[in-house]
C-alpha cells in the first residue's frame, strides 16, 4: 500500500501511513526524554481523536504498556485506576490525569520524527483494560503483545477485513472493542474514519459520503439507527454489513433496520479478557446466535452445579480458551477465581447447538452490561451506602432496548431521603452510564441467610411492576 494516502481521517484531517508513524516517532521520542522505556507503564486517558491513536502506537514503539483511562471517569474511579496499575508516565487531555500526575497533553505539538522503534517481547504487557468485577472496583486486564496481536487477528478473519473495506468509529476507544476496531483496521490496511464523539446524522452522512462498508453498532446505536424518521434518505448501500457487539442482539431493533435499509447484522461475541469469542458468518448472520467459534478459540460449556463438560444442546457456563486469553488481573489475586484448569470463565450461561452456533442465554455473573460497558453493583452500592439515608441497598440490572441493560437501584431509607438526590450523589462519584436509572424505596432488600442479595427477586419485582 502507498504509504502517502490517507488511512485515518478525523473531520478534515487525513493522516497517512507514513505521518502516523512519523507522529508516533516524534511522541515516543517526548516520552523517552522523560524517561519512559521498555517494560514502563504509561496511562493514557483521552478523547476520541487521532492523537489517541498516536499514542498508543508511540508508547508501544517504546516497548512500554498501555494503561487505558476512561474519560468518563470520576475522580474515585482514576484514583483506584491508578493505585491497582501504578503507571509511572502519563499522555491524554483529560484535566483529572494532569491533576494526578505529571502528562504530556495531547493538545501540544508533536514534532514528527524518526525515533527507533523497541522490539517488542511477544509476552510483554501491551495493553491493560478495565473490566469490573463482580464484587468489587474494576479489574485491570493484561493483554501482552501475543494475546493482543492473535485477537486482532481474529477479528480480522471474522470480520473479513481488507484493505478494500472502509470504517468509522463512534465508540470510545479505552474500551476494548474501540481499540480492537481501531488497531485491527489500521493492521488490515483498511480506511479509517475517527469520530469526536457519537452523532447518528454525522454517522449516517458519513456511511453515504466515505462509502463505509462495515459499521459498528451497539445497542444504543442500533436502536437510534431503527428509530431514526429519515433513515430512508441516506444512501446505505455501501454497507457489506453492521457489526452487532458488546451488548445482546435485540431482533426487532435489527429486523426494523433490515427492513428499512436492506442492510443485514453481523452478531458478535467476546469479553475484555478475550476479545473475540464468536462471531457470525458474514454471508448469512443469524439473530438468535451470537454465531460459531472464531477460528482458534476453544469453547466448551459446563454444569453450573458440577463443572464437568456439556454435550451440545445442554445449557451451562460458556468457558473459552485460545491465544488471545488475557495474561490476568490486576490486582494479581483476583486471576485465579476467573479460571477453571486453564479455561476462562466467562461467567455467561449459554448452550453450543448442533448446528454449531453458541446461543447465550443468561449471566451467572451479576455485572449489568450498560451500553457495552460492565457496571459492578458493588460499587454502586459502595456509594449509596455512604449516604445517611441509606439503611440497605441493592443494585441489579433490567433488560432496556436502548442499552442493552439499565441500573435500577433499590433502597431501604432510613428516616426520609430522596430519590433524586441518591441518584444524583451516584453520578457525582461514578462515570455517568452507572447511574441508576430508578431508585426504589423499599421496605426490604430480599437476601439469602448468608446475606447475599437475591438480585432475581428484585428482577422479578422490577417485571411484575412493569407489566402493571
């Protein structure tokens, strides 16, 4: 490929092959003169732009690791972030990691050079991301230059990617799915296009303007596409298909967006611990799978009450393993629990048909999946507890269209507290997809002998009132 045309473009910026790298050289070069080097930790916590992108490649030229911030973040969640991870270097433009330790910002200059690239060790940290717990605060997920270079390909097969196909992003890229799409378009040679931030008009203009030819979706997205009153009037023909990811698939969503533009779905599947899991075909997706294995995953499903192997139709825990598995946790003691001899445990509750297409059903976990981003009830509960109105709490998540799943919050009181004001408290400390939809005052948190909340009680309660 000509190393002169453009491969990322962002509004009216083009950047070649060749500029990315000289901009990477130049970054990398900044970094090293402040003493940043093979085996170091550097936090980046950024906006969607292409300096993102920039710094990623840059930090790993060093033959450092990158630690990916969200910029959603509260001033609690980076600070948690930061004593699990312990980066000793800093790139980004938000104003909470400049506050926290020294950064270079992305909004400086960056003098394009040649600075020589390290060579990486396959089984160094290349990139660590958060994936809450079920417990607790976010995990850190080590990904080393090995797991992440056999996901990247993986999704490149599953997809079909080449140098031919066009894409944008719209999703944030410190999720894994943001840096996945990202680092595997530029490896595939494909085109480019970087978002600011989500705008349906802009993403819908731009599929009939840059002739895109993938496009990504989660369940927000998705449902906003099928409601939109003037889809018909933008030119989708381009699309080869929609990447259906982070989120459960909700057929009529996709049904209506079919029907409306012709343009089918591509369900996928996978996990910050390992990216892609399955995937449909690209020729004939199926909406009640989240597809086959991708080629060099092993997955197999167990009993949730004996652990041993299931036979295809029988439903258990799905347990994955293959190249692109994670390295572990940070803290390093919350690895072991995620594993079963060498499996991961996804924690998700799905059966393998004949027809070998995996089907998920359930989550054994108890994590509420918001717009593709894992919420922990713990730490929600961790905030409301604070609170002196707070006498107990619960936190589960409901079924919603919109974002795959919605945090609903029940509270008993003590003496009178409001509502709003919880909910408010809970936005104030956590990223703003934490938040609970709805506080319910209640007169009690229904709770097994052992103190665990009974979440499906609260489900059911939360269907009941709903269906009223």
């Amino acid at each position: 490929m000509d190393g002169s045309l453009p491969v990322l473009v962002y509004e009216e910026r083009e950047y070649s092959a060749a500029r990315l790298d000289a901009l990477a050289g130049g970054l990398a070069a900044t970094l090293a003169d402040r003493g940043a080097g093979p085996g170091d930790r550097v936090a980046l916590m950024s906006s969607n732009r292409p300096e993102f992108v920039v710094a990623v490649r840059a930090i790993w030229r060093l033959g450092a690791a990158v630690v990916l911030f969200s910029p959603a973040w509260r001033r609690g969640e980076l600070g948690h972030a930061l004593a699990i991870t312990k980066p000793a270097f800093a790139v980004g433009d938000h104003p909470l990691l400049a506050e926290a330790m020294p950064m270079v910002h992305l909004d400086e200059p960056i003098v394009p050079a040649d600075a020589p690239a390290a060579a990486n060790d396959p089984a160094a940290d290349a990139v660590l991301v958060f994936s809450s717990g079920t417990t607790g605060l976010p995990k850190a997920v080590r990904h080393t230059h090995a797991s992440l270079g056999a996901a990247v390909e993986h999704w490149r097969v599953a997809l079909g990617l080449t140098d031919r196909d066009r894409l944008q992003i719209t999703t944030p890229p410190s999720h894994i799915l943001g840096l996945l799409n990202i680092v595997t378009a530029l490896e595939a040679g494909a085109w480019l296009r970087l978002h600011r931030r989500f705008d349906l008009d802009l993403m819908l203009h731009h599929i009939q303007a840059d002739r895109i030819t993938v496009e990504m979706a989660v369940a927000p997205i998705a449902l906003a596409i099928a409601s939109h009153p003037a889809l018909e009037s933008y030119d989708l023909s381009s699309l080869r298909y929609i990447m259906w990811g982070a989120t459960p698939v909700t057929p009529s969503v996709a049904e209506a967006v079919t029907r409306r533009t012709g343009v089918g779905w591509v369900p996928a599947y996978g996990a910050s611990e390992l990216p892609v899991i399955a995937c449909s075909p690209t020729g004939g997706a199926r909406l009640d799978a989240v597809g086959a294995p991708v080629p060099g995953v092993e997955l197999r499903v167990v009993s949730l009450e004996t652990g041993k192997p299931l036979g295809p139709g029988e439903t258990g825990e799905i347990q994955v393993r293959a190249a692109s598995l994670m390295a572990g946790y940070l803290p390093a003691e919350s690895t072991a629990e995620a594993f079963d001899g060498g499996w991961y445990r996804t924690g998700d509750v799905g059966h393998l048909g004949e027809d070998g297409l995996l089907r998920i059903t359930d989550r054994s976990k108890e994590m509420i999946k918001v717009r593709g981003f894992q919420v922990a009830p713990a730490e929600i509960e961790a905030v409301l507890h604070g609170h002196p109105g707070v006498a107990d709490c619960a936190v589960y998540g409901v079924p919603d269209a919109a974002d795959g799943e919605a945090v609903m919050a029940a509270v008993v009181p003590h003496g009178e507290v409001d509502p709003v004001v919880l909910t408010a408290l809970v936005g104030e400390r956590l990223a703003s997809y934490k938040r609970p939809r709805r506080v319910e005052l209640v007169a009690e948190i229904p709770r097994l002998p052992s103190g665990k909340v009974l979440r499906r009680v609260l489900k059911e309660r939360h269907g009941r009132t709903s269906d009223q």
